[in-house]
C-alpha cells in the first residue's frame, strides 16, 4: 500500500497508561479485524521510527481507532506518542497481521494484548455472531483493564477478567496457567486465539498444546 498522512483527530488517555487516537481515514481505506499497521510520527526525527499498532475500529467506522499502550520509562515512539495530541499527523505504511478470525474460540489477552481482539470482537458482535466465543483477559491490576464495560455488556458470562497482582470483587486474583485453564476451559478442540507479551503467548500456546489443542487451531503473531 502508499503511505497516508493521517491526521489526529482526538487524543486521550482511558487508563492511567493507555491512550486512544481517533484518526482520519483515507478513502477507500480497510483491513481485517485483527490486523496492525506500521505507524511513524509526521514529526522531524520521527517520520521513520515505524512501530506496529492495532486497530481497534471497525471498517464501518467513518475513522480509524488505535488504542495504544504508553511506555514512558523506555523514552521511544510510545513515550513521543504520550506527547502527541489532536492537529498532529501520524504516518502509515503498510497493514499486517497474522490475527485473523477463523471461527468460534477463546480468545486469551494479556494487558495490551486485548486491542487486536477488539476489532475482531466488536465486528462479531455487530454481526451478531459472538454466540460460541470466550474471552479470559489477565492484567496486574484493576486499573489496567482496557474496555471493560464494553466487554462485559457484550460478552457477559463469556468473559472471564483476571487480576494477578490484586483481589477486587469482580475480578479473580490468580494467574492463567496450566490449572486454571483446567478449571475453566471444558474443550482444548477449539480455536485459541492468543496476545500479550512474548512471555505470556510462548506460555499459553505450550500449555495449550499440552493439553491437547492442535497447533493448528492456535491463532497468535508469530
């Protein structure tokens, strides 16, 4: 694909950590649920630092959505971001991604993790197809939890939130491993859909494997 130029649009922080960019949309513009595009910063010295980010819109959306994770203390495109407000301009360059939708499953997110399972999610929802999918969401703390409510009203019952660092009521307070995925998922025949940090999605796809998930069945960014 060219580059666009897009321009920001709106700019603000949903956690203490995390910021939503409402961006322009070029015309004729789509992606799969699921997918990333390559973004730099319109900006001198930024224009070819390229860092991947998620889409969290829909292709219906009359703009493009990134919901991005502000990583202040390593002092790079993330932290330039956290800087960056409405009337600056964002540069795309190319659309990737190996998270694609291939049926009903559970999706399994670590912290960020949870934003290329947005589009996906939301899309099935509009299209009313979430009937058969699940969602178990691990994050540290209740105050790093992205797109809770949003979650919750439409998964339900589907959607399992868990805190490793903190017992809210609401919440469970453990960490997903090879028990807890005993106790809470009845079916390891199905499609597993997995994102978060190298560590978590290396662990969760041995675990998964061991317990008898085919290979095949396990969607992650290689």
């Amino acid at each position: 694909m060219s580059k666009h130029i897009l321009k920001i649009q709106e700019a603000y922080y949903i956690t203490q950590d995390v910021k939503r960019f409402i961006l322009d949309k070029p015309e004729g513009f789509t992606f799969i649920p699921g997918q990333a595009g390559d973004f730099s910063i319109n900006k001198p010295g930024w224009e070819d630092q390229k860092r991947p980010f998620t889409f969290t819109s829909l292709n219906s959306w009359p703009f493009l959505e990134l919901t991005v994770k502000i990583y202040n203390q390593r002092n790079g495109m993330t932290h330039e971001l956290g800087r960056t407000n409405s009337g600056a301009e964002l540069i795309i360059d190319d659309v990737f991604g190996a998270i694609q939708y291939k049926g009903p499953g559970v999706f399994l997110a670590g912290g960020s993790g949870i934003t290329p399972f947005m589009a996906i999610l939301r899309q099935l929802h509009a299209q009313k197809q979430l009937h058969g999918n699940s969602l178990i969401y691990s994050n540290k703390y209740e105050e790093d939890v992205i797109f809770d409510s949003e979650l919750r009203q439409m998964l339900g019952n589907s959607y399992l939130n868990v805190l490793t660092r903190e017992d809210v009521v609401g919440f469970g307070e453990k960490r997903i491993d090879r028990d807890f995925l005993i106790e809470n998922i009845r079916d390891f025949g199905q499609n597993f859909y997995v994102c978060g940090p190298d560590k978590f999605v290396t662990t969760m796809c041995d675990i998964l494997i061991d317990l008898g998930a085919d290979p095949e069945a396990l969607v992650f960014e290689k």
